[in-house]
C-alpha cells in the first residue's frame, strides 16, 4: 500500500493490488476494503476500493485498486487497515498480526497542517493510537513491554514499528528517551533498533553548539558520532516541545542514536567488524559516566568497565573509573 502519513486537510489515498495477497496465498480477490477510524471517536467507516478510474486510480482494469479518506481537522490520528476477500471465501487482512507479542495491528497516519520547524533539523515523527499511547503513559515506567507506532523519518514512512522508553534514570524525568525497533523485513536505512531519541539536556544554544560539533566530527569520520544528528521529533503527547516552540506534539531537543550492536559495526566498519565495543561505568554508581582516563600499568591501578553491545563477549580488562 502507499500514501502519505503525515498530510494536510484534504482526502487520503490507499492503493493495492486487488490481483492476490502477497505472502498469505488465499487466491485471486473478490474485494478489498478500507476499514478507516479516527482515533478517540467511536467506530470505523469501512469502504470498497476499486479500479474504477474515478477513487484514485487513474485508469479502470489496472492491477490497483484505491480508495479515499475524507479531509479531517488538524491533528487528527487515523488508524486504518485493509481487508481482502478470495474468491473461495479466503479472508486476509493488512497489517498482519506480529509474531510475537500482543501489539495490536493498525497503520496510523496523522493530519498536521502545521509547516515543519524551520531550525535546520531533521523532522522524525512517530504516531500511536490512544489506547497505546495511554497505556505508554499510565504503566509502570521500567516496563520493557513493546507497542505498536508508526515512524515517519528521512523521506521513509514505517509500519508496526515496535516502542517504548528506555534508559535507567530518563525514563524517570518529563522528557523521555525511547527505544524503536523496526520489523527486520523493514529496516530503516538498514538499521533495526534505534537505541533512543536520546534526550538533550541543554538549552538551545547548547544544542547549536552540540549540532556544530556533531557535523564538524562527523565530516572526520567518526563512526560513533555519525548518529547523533539532532532532530525535530513529533509526537503526539509524547514530548515536551510546548515551551520551546509553541507546540505540543513536536520538541527539537532530541538526538538520533544507533543502537550500537552487531549491526552498527557492519554497518560502520564492513570486513573490519569482528571487535568489541566497551562503554565506561562509574565504578560506584554503575551510571555510563566513566571518562576512560588512563589510571596505570596494572589492573590494580584500574577499575570495571562493561561492555555496550552483547556482542561476541569475552573477559574485559577494567580500563576506567570516573
């Protein structure tokens, strides 16, 4: 399927092939609907796409069939599946339930007629359904349960996308970090898991200093580095912009983190991906706070350090104390 997930006022397209289901094999369709609601208002509107020139498609008996969503006021959520039938009575419905887990399915899309944040900022959004987003806010803080969002990011827009906070201390303050996982069959720009739209803890003259110095260091060729772009994040009562721009579903005080795991070395340093990262600890609090200053010539002279990705662990030399 395609059509935006982030527009203005204005009807919204969903097309798809009405010649089969890919994956699920139920045979050649008899009907494809579009069963569309708006999140926080009661039932769904469920609508029959067809080929027939006149709901999307520009010509009639093409592989495609569409159908249209009426305009909608500023900020509304919209959550939308479709529905196949086979002709041999065969039902398939789009997005498939996830493997694992509880999440319910939905593609979600959102109206904001408002213009994008003009800060030189990448714009990232990400879009829950109310029972999701009220279940992320009113459950235990430390829960690892993951829930469904859509992610929209760098031109690429992505479904059942896995969420929810992360950290040990931030998942304690206003502005919380998250932690996104992508379906492996969907990546974004190759990555899987995105560690965190890690929050900033300075001002915003800190934060155009920070973009300053990520860019110069990035041009150096910093692997660890290159993912800490700053951006714009929309999210619907899931940040704390209100003060600084006015608006309360986007706050620029976010960074990009790669998750740093088997994939970041692949990705970062190709053949030569067969090493170990390692993450300095405050011996005392266990915080990843360690300055990784040279403390001496024997182990005694040093103290712990944990590694930052499980991957092909090994005994680790204490190097650090902060």
């Amino acid at each position: 399927m395609t059509g935006a997930n982030s527009f203005s006022r204005g009807s919204h397209l969903q097309r798809g092939r009405a010649r089969d289901v890919p994956g699920l094999r139920i045979g050649p369709l008899t009907s494809i609907d579009l069963v569309w609601g708006v999140e926080g208002q009661a039932g769904t509107t469920r609508v029959r796409m067809q080929d027939d020139g006149l709901s999307g498609t520009a010509l009639r008996q093409t592989p495609f069939t569409a159908a249209s969503i009426p305009p909608q006021a500023s900020a509304s959520i919209l959550s939308y599946r479709i529905e196949a039938v086979s002709g041999t009575g065969k039902t398939a419905t789009y997005p498939p339930r996830p493997g694992v887990g509880t999440r319910v399915p939905a593609y979600l899309c959102e109206v904001d007629d408002a213009p994008p944040l003009d800060n030189g900022s990448a714009d990232y959004r990400l879009i829950m359904t109310k029972a999701d987003m009220d279940n992320l806010r009113n459950r235990d803080v430390r829960s690892n349960v993951m829930l469904n969002a859509t992610f929209i990011g760098d031109g690429e827009i992505h479904h059942m996308v896995a969420l929810r906070y992360r950290g040990e201390t931030s998942r304690n303050l206003p502005r919380k970090a998250y932690r996104i996982e992508f379906p492996p069959e969907d990546t974004f720009q190759g990555i899987r898991v995105l560690t965190s739209w890690h929050r900033m803890r300075w001002a915003e003259s800190s934060r155009a200093r920070f973009a300053i110095f990520f860019r110069a260091i990035s041009s150096g060729g910093s692997a660890s580095l290159r993912s800490g772009m700053a951006v714009n994040l929309y999210f619907q009562r899931g940040v704390q912009g209100g003060i600084i721009t006015g608006r309360t579903n986007v706050d620029p005080l976010y960074v990009r983190k790669d998750h740093l795991d088997q994939d970041f070395l692949t990705r970062y340093f190709g053949g030569g991906d067969g090493g170990n990262l390692y993450r300095a600890i405050d011996p005392q609090s266990g915080v990843g706070t360690g300055d990784l200053s040279y403390r001496g010539p024997t182990r005694t002279a040093t103290s712990p350090c944990t590694r930052s990705a499980p991957t092909r662990m090994r005994p680790i030399t204490p190097i650090s104390s902060s």
